[in-house]
C-alpha cells in the first residue's frame, strides 16, 4: 500500500510538472523556427526582431562572436551582397532545460542541411550545420553555431595552400 502511494504521487507530479516543461520545449522549438524562417526568407529585420537585446553569437570558428547589432548588419551585408537563396534542408530540433552550470538555460538545438546559393555567379554550396540557441523570455540570448568553413570554400572553387607559398 505504502509503495501504491508513492508511486500514485509520483505519477501525479510527473504528469502535472510535464505539460508546462513540454509547452515551453514546443514554444522555444517554434520560436528558432521563426528564426530560421526569417534567415531562409533573407529578412534581416525579423531575424533581429527574434534576438535579444544582450544576444551573443558565437562561432562558426575558434574566437568568432559577434553582438546583436554587428548580426542585424552582417545579415543586412550578406543579403544585399552575397546570398541568392539559403534553405535549411531536412533541419531538425530538439529541446533541452540545462539545470546548472555555465550552460544552464533553455536551449532549442536545430540540425540541419543548408543549401546556400551566391549571387553573381559565385555558386552553391551545401553545408551541414549544427546551431544551438539559449532562449531566455521569448528570445534568442546566445548561439553557438559550427559548420565546415573550409568545406564551403573548397565548394565554391578555392583552394588552400600555406601563406609561404604564395611568394
């Protein structure tokens, strides 16, 4: 009997704890959607309206990290300038609450395959991305973005080669 009640409580406190956990999972998933809907639409004042005041983003090399407003205007740049087109291909998204530590937070992770076509001519380039976003009070605080930096350039027809050998 007394091991019918634990668990009766137990069940209850799951079911009643779940719902709202599950709610916000599903609000932040459809929040970075809204995000990247905003990026394949090539809009670079909604992709501001979803970040942060204080946003962080970080990558996709060692050392890169650029502020909210440094986004908005690279974004602006590259729309104007660079990018035909971007589609997040087969993207999928996962939730996760971090309790504790320097990740702690609500993040929203989105794997996806991203086909992105220059203008002028430049060519395409299909890339696997991994993005994971920190969303705090309905919006994007920080993102840690990776991706084959190299692999795109070799793609798009250039090759590396040691700075000495260039001279």
């Amino acid at each position: 009997m007394k091991n019918l009640i634990i668990l009766t409580a137990l069940t209850i406190g799951l079911f009643s704890c779940s719902p709202n956990n599950e709610k916000q999972h599903q609000e932040n998933i459809e929040l970075v959607k809204n995000y990247i809907h905003a990026v394949e639409s090539l809009n670079f004042e909604s992709m501001g309206n979803y970040l942060d005041t204080n946003y962080l983003g970080i990558g996709p090399s060692f050392g890169d990290s650029i502020g909210k407003m440094e986004a908005i205007e690279n974004w602006k740049y590259n729309v104007e300038n660079l990018y035909e087109t971007i589609k997040y291909n087969r993207s999928r998204f996962a939730s996760v609450t971090i309790p504790d530590g320097d990740g702690k937070g609500d993040w929203v992770a989105n794997w996806a395959e991203l086909e992105i076509v220059y203008k002028d001519s430049i060519g395409s380039a299909t890339i696997w991305a991994n993005t994971n976003y920190l969303i705090e009070n309905g919006k994007i605080k920080k993102s840690i973005t990776f991706y084959n930096e190299a692999d795109v350039l070799r793609q798009l027809g250039y090759v590396v080669v040691p700075e000495d050998w260039l001279e």
